[in-house]
C-alpha cells in the first residue's frame, strides 16, 4: 500500500468497533458513574467511558489494566445491551481491509527494541540479544517465548487454526467454509529478526503515528520492502523502561494496530512496502499488578508481559488489519472485541483462566482466546482447519529461513550445521553448513507446501571453497514431491572470495517441496569448505 487513504462509511464503521479499554483512574474518580454516559439500552463496549478505547479507536485489542477490567464489566452490567443475534461472544468476519483479514501463512514476527534507554546490548549462551536496561529481563523471555510457538507440542496457538480470510468467506461469517483461507498452526516457532533501534532515545511518551513510523521503518531495516513480504509479518515495538508510549500507563498494558488506520494519534503512518501490521507493547511491569505482575506465578514479575504478548499476537493473528478481520459485532456488552479481548484477566483455575503453558524453549505465562467452534476461552485447543505450518511434514509454508530463530528449528540437519553470526547475509543469523575444520557431506532441508500466489524459492549463498570442484563443493536441489521432479537450484560451486550470490527457482503454489542446501568437503585437512546459507524465501 502507498499512501493511506480512508475507506469511508464502511472503515469509518469498522475502526469504531475498537476492543475493550478504559480511561485513565485519576479522570473517573472525578466522574460519577451516572454521568459517564446516556442511561440507555443497548450499550456496547464501544461506548463503554472505562475502556482506553472510548475516544481513542485505534487502540484495537486493548488490554485494559485488572482495575481497569473491572470498572468495565460493573459499567456494563449496569448498561444493559440489546440482545445478541448469536452468542454475545461470538466473532464474525469483517470483510477485510485491503484484502487482508488474518495472517494464512506462517506468521514472522519482528522485535523492535525502540530507544537507546535501552542500553547496551550483549548476547546470551541461547544466542538471545540482553539490554543493559532491562531490569527485569523481559528481553531474551520474549524471544524464547516467539521461538517456542508451534514447539513443544503446545496447543495454546491452535485456537487460531479456526480463523481464516479469503474471497470465500462473507463478511459477516461465524464459521470458515473448507474452501478457505486458514490460519495454519505455526509448528517450529515465529520469531524472524530482532532489532535494536538505539539511533535515538525512545520519545517519553510516544504517539500511535511515532509508534506505527517505528514499524515501518523496521519493515525497510528487514528488508521487507513490499507488500508481499509483510502479508505475514508483525512488529512489536517494544518501549523501554520509565517511558510511557500513548500514555498507557494506569490505563491499559497493550495494543495492536496497522499502519493504515487514520485514527492513530498524528494520522496513518505512509508505507511504501504495503501494510505494516504492529503493536505498542510498553515496558508494562512499570505498572506492577494492574499490568500482571503475579497474576499466574509468584513473584511472576513477567507473567503480565508474556500475557500481553501473547494476548496482542493472537489478535493480530485473528484481525491483522482492523477491523477487517475476527471481532464482536453482536451489539452486545462484547461488541466491538478480539477473540483475547474476551477473554482478558480471568483468573487461574478458573474456566478459561490464564495459566502456565510449556513450549519447547520454556513454561510461560499466556491467557485463553476466545473460540467460536467451542463457545469458551480456550487456553488449549485442537488443531483445526488451519492444518501445519512448517517444516518436516509439507504442510506449509517454509519457515524460519531467515534462520533469526538463532537455530535450525524447522530445518532436518545433516552433518555439521550451525546458526552463527558469521553466516548472516542479513539480520543477525544464517545457516553455516560445514566447518572451518575438516568435515564430510553436511546438509539443512526442508519441506513445505507452496503456498497460493507464490511462484518462486530463492536463497542466498556464501561458499569458501579453497579446493576444486572435482573435491569439495556447494550445492542445492529443490523436489517437487506433488510431481515427482528434482531440479538442481545450484550446481557444483566451489570458489573462494566471491562473496554473497543469490539463487532462484519456480514452484507452483499448492505443490508440496523439499528443499536441501549442500556443502561437501572431502574430509582432507588444510583446506575446508563451508558454506554460508540465508535469507532462504518463497515468494
């Protein structure tokens, strides 16, 4: 998408469906509840004065502080809506906006550290990036914790599998047709680049337009430069500690949006690179227990923050340009809500409360979404329409290929592998296939499912070759398992010096690939071959 531009009745409808929120402590101390607004029937959360979405409608998938929640639901109950025509909780489809409503492939997800308060940046032994200013270490949780989606057998995500888009699907629609386009289940983790903006201080209280500039600037730092390369990305722009982004605190803990939205404070953010789906996640333990701190765990001093994490991706996952994809349009006290926006504070143990859940990189504290196909919050859920995305069974699209992950996750290793720093064509990581030692056939693959609309696999490569062709040599070969066909992507490379060249290939979309990057070394000592492998593509 260029420059925004508004979409008249029907955006200016679906930006008012903004999610629960509530305005700050210090202003409704001074308003009597009879005052707050007309005594009516029908209300909705829309006109709800306790949510930090009443007047402010770009806050979609607010999460409203515990204090906060409460107000809510005791003004609610009090301003009695109109009858729902479904269940009051129950989502429909909004039509999509440019037509996007969820992200239907394998969700990449973008840390932005926003701010020098920052501090100084360091690596730990899981290969996370640490911040000097970062008292309570939120940094490298979140990335273990964006790692570990789709591991470990978790099935908090799979209450995504239920969602969709598509030209098949009605506005409107409670359930998806088979026909449509599914949020896959996203097996071998989401996190695709981290980023540490320290080019200048982080504004002490930064607007929705400084917040979504932020995105868009990262997108172009990740080289995701057109629309389709951020169809499936998400930016979470993180605040550092002691600052205060859209005045959040004593109000609410987070927020997600896009780029295009023109109710953002300062107007819609200009992208060149089409829409740029991001979130304002403050520094939220500032805001002690009204933000979480010990909800689940004790002293659980990140148990709000890996919730509110978890809370704004499943949103973005379910509504990524609002409102155009999952939200409440009953009329009743839930109108205007995300599937986790339903589902927001409920205590542990009870039905639908929030609770621990174990990934492959660690136990973190997440609260349920809401599920239509079950009519309850879900904090695990089966696997549904959406299927598998990842590596190992072809069931979607290829992941982790920019290898940001810090791992090999979702690749099948052979040989001597690695993720380093060394290798990265961009970003922080690549794939090092082979050693600087002597080694044997080394080799990283994986299968995947072309997904609909792409038509080409690309890669990146980087061989140090000081042998000859006839002993040592890079290579790649690319499977079409649907038609039975091998085409050699790279043929036998060995060179020294040449730097990084890229590679492509055709695929048809639904064909189900597998994808296998080569260095051979003939295990003579004085002269290995390694190759570096990144920033691997479908497109």
């Amino acid at each position: 998408m260029g420059t925004p531009h508004l979409r008249g009745a029907a955006r200016a409808t679906l930006t008012g469906l903004a999610s629960l929120s509530l305005v700050t402590a210090a202003a409704l101390a001074s308003v009597p509840q009879a005052a707050a607004a007309p005594q009516a029937t029908g209300h909705t959360a829309r006109s709800n004065p306790y949510s930090p979405a009443y007047q402010h409608p770009y806050r979609h998938g607010v999460i409203p502080t515990i204090r906060g929640n409460a107000k809510m639901k005791s003004w609610a109950a009090g301003h009695p809506a109109a009858a729902a025509a479904t269940g009051p909780q129950t989502l429909s489809y909004g039509g999509g906006i440019d037509g996007i409503g969820v992200q239907s492939g394998h969700s990449k997800v973008y840390l932005v550290f926003y701010g020098s308060q920052w501090g100084t940046q360091s690596t730990n032994g899981s290969g996370d990036a640490t911040f000097s200013g970062d008292p309570d270490g939120a940094a490298p949780v979140t990335q273990e914790m964006f790692k570990g989606i789709g591991t470990g057998n978790e099935r908090w995500s799979a209450d995504l599998t239920q969602w969709c888009d598509g030209p098949n699907v009605s506005s409107g629609a409670t359930s998806c047709p088979s026909n449509a386009n599914f949020i896959p289940y996203q097996s071998g983790g989401v996190l695709s680049g981290v980023w540490y903006d320290n080019s200048a201080a982080s504004p002490s209280a930064a607007t929705g337009h400084q917040l979504g500039a932020e995105a868009v600037k990262a997108a172009g730092h990740f080289g995701n430069t057109t629309a389709a390369s951020n169809r499936d990305a998400y930016y979470i722009i993180l605040s550092p500690h002691n600052t205060n982004p859209d005045s959040y605190q004593g109000q609410y803990c987070a927020w997600h949006d896009y780029n295009g939205d023109s109710t953002l404070t300062g107007g819609p953010v200009s992208s060149s690179y089409g829409d740029i789906a991001f979130s304002n996640q403050p520094y939220n333990m500032d805001s002690g227990s009204g933000c979480g701190v010990g909800f689940v765990n004790s002293p659980g001093t990140l148990d709000g923050w890996t919730m509110t994490l978890g809370h704004e991706w499943h949103e973005m996952m379910s509504d990524q340009n609002p409102a155009g994809g999952w939200t409440n349009h009953t009329g009743s006290s839930y109108d205007g809500q995300e599937n986790s926006d339903e589902c927001a504070w409920l205590s542990p143990g009870s039905a639908g409360g929030a609770a621990n859940v174990a990934m492959g990189t660690g136990t973190f504290a997440e609260q349920a979404s809401w599920s239509n196909d079950t009519n309850n919050c879900a904090i695990s859920h089966a696997i549904v329409g959406g299927g598998s995305s990842g590596g190992g069974g072809g069931g979607g699209t290829l992941t982790n290929g920019t290898f940001e992950t810090g791992s090999l996750s979702s690749w099948t290793t052979s040989g001597s592998t690695s993720a380093t720093a060394s290798a990265a064509h961009s970003g922080g990581y690549g794939a090092m296939v082979g050693s600087t030692g002597p080694t044997n056939a080394s080799s990283v693959s994986q299968s995947f499912t072309a997904p609909s609309g792409t038509s080409k696999v690309s890669f990146w490569y980087d061989v140090t070759c000081p042998d000859t062709v006839s002993y040592d040599w890079a290579t790649a070969t690319l499977q079409d398992t649907t038609a039975g066909t091998t085409t050699t992507l790279l043929a036998k490379t060995c060179t020294q010096g040449a730097g990084w060249k890229q590679v492509s290939g055709t695929v048809t979309a639904g064909h189900a690939y597998t994808l296998t990057l080569t260095n051979n070394d003939d295990d003579y000592a004085g002269d290995a071959t390694y190759t570096y492998y990144d920033d691997v593509t479908v497109s």
